[in-house]
C-alpha cells in the first residue's frame, strides 16, 4: 500500500461490489480514509483503511452515521442494466430505476452536503451511461434514469462550484457482476468485445482509475463533465 502524502476522507455508496469495490480498495490502497457502504454484498470486503456500513438506497430515510465532520468527496456507484423491449416495460420498473439512480443519489448528497462543504474542495462522481449519448435498441429504462443523472451533474456542478466539483462518468459495458447476465460465456464476451473499437470489455479497474482521478486534485480545474470511459464506442467508428 503507498501512504498518501495528503490522506484524504472519501464516501464510496456502493463500494462492495463492482465498480465501487474497484474504487474502494484503490482510494484506501492510495492511503486515504474510505468511508463505504454495502446493501447486501459483505463476502470479500477489505477493512484497511476501509469502514464498511450497511446502507439500503431505496429506503426512506438515509442514515450515514459513521463519517467524519469533512468529507473531501463522493461516489455514487448503485445502479442497474435492465434490458427490455420498450413495450414490455411497465411504468413502475422505470420508477424504480430511478429511484435508485437517481433519487438514491439526491438524498445521499443532501445528507452528506454540510460534509463536502465542509471539506477542501470536494468533488462528487456519479455514472451514466454510453447508452445516454449513443442510442441502443432494449435500453430505454436504464437511459432514461442514466440522463437524468447527466442532467443533475451538469445543474449541481453549477450550483456547488466554485467549493464543490461535480462529474460523471458514462461506461460502457463494463465486466461486473451487474453485467453478469450479458457476459455469461465466453462467446457473450467476445461477441461485446467486438462493438468496441478497443476490441475489449471494461473493467471494473478501468472505470475505478477515471473515478479516484475526478475525485482528486489532480483534476481540480474540472467540473460539470460527463466522461466517456467506453473503450471508443461513443466516438470511434472502425
């Protein structure tokens, strides 16, 4: 583990499984304080550096107990790939996807706000989606959640600056256990790997690094971006 020379306190919602375990353990391997939840996935969680606590997006009321008075920034990792025919979809599964995505996130920011205002230049990282920008056929439900999450970055990057930056990161599919059904064998994988012009699938590591760079100093100068980590797909056409 490398020591931070300015060890830093961060809050990973989400940082079991995934993107958000890759996250976490990068940040408290960095020698910061990492302060993350889990809803259900408790098997192969870290504890150096890291505090674990139980956390359920969906519920009424948010309770985050355990931070410290500064928290110099926030990832808001939950999130769900439901791909279905637009006719097949009921009103209330985009209800929920939104639920999670995105109010899940509002009442985690508004809870935690007194904490990034009180930190040093604090950033927010939130995640979208390739799909936003770049149309698919069957992702009508996880897109409409992941624009609205692109539309409160940009309006919340405006609103907290110039003391608190706000980006998000738009992968595309990325080999998680979210995206466990898509990627069940190794024809899945090599037929996804293909639609990218990298000729690959993303890693959780992959999205990890672009996240813990927007959380840093490193990128201080930058806010209210939405960051195409999609291995080309929504740019490059070979």
């Amino acid at each position: 583990m490398s020591v931070s020379l300015n060890m830093k306190n961060y809050l990973v919602i989400g940082g079991s499984s995934g993107i958000g375990l890759a996250l976490t353990n990068k940040l408290a391997n960095e020698g910061h304080q990492v302060y993350a939840t889990y809803n259900k996935t408790t098997t192969g969680l870290s504890s150096t550096n890291i505090n674990y606590q139980q956390l359920d997006v969906m519920a009424d009321n948010i309770v985050l107990n355990n931070l410290p008075d500064a928290l110099d920034g926030i990832a808001y990792c939950p999130g769900s790939i439901n791909l279905r025919p637009f006719a097949r979809i009921k009103p209330d599964a985009f209800v929920e996807d939104f639920n999670l995505q995105v109010v899940g996130a509002i009442k985690v920011l508004q809870n935690v706000l007194p904490k990034l205002k009180a930190g040093t230049q604090s950033s927010v990282v939130l995640f979208s989606t390739v799909a936003v920008q770049t149309g698919f056929g069957f992702h009508a439900q996880v897109a409409a959640s992941k624009g609205a999450i692109e539309g409160l970055t940009r309006s919340l990057a405006a609103e907290f600056a110039p003391k608190i930056r706000v980006n998000a990161i738009a992968p595309s599919l990325t080999d998680t256990p979210l995206a466990a059904k898509l990627l069940s064998n190794d024809d899945k994988k090599a037929s996804n790997a293909k639609r990218h012009p990298l000729q690959k699938i993303g890693t959780p590591e992959d999205i990890a690094e672009m996240a813990a760079f927007l959380l840093s100093d490193k990128s201080g100068w930058i806010s209210g971006q939405i960051f195409q980590v999609d291995g080309g797909m929504s740019s490059i056409k070979i």
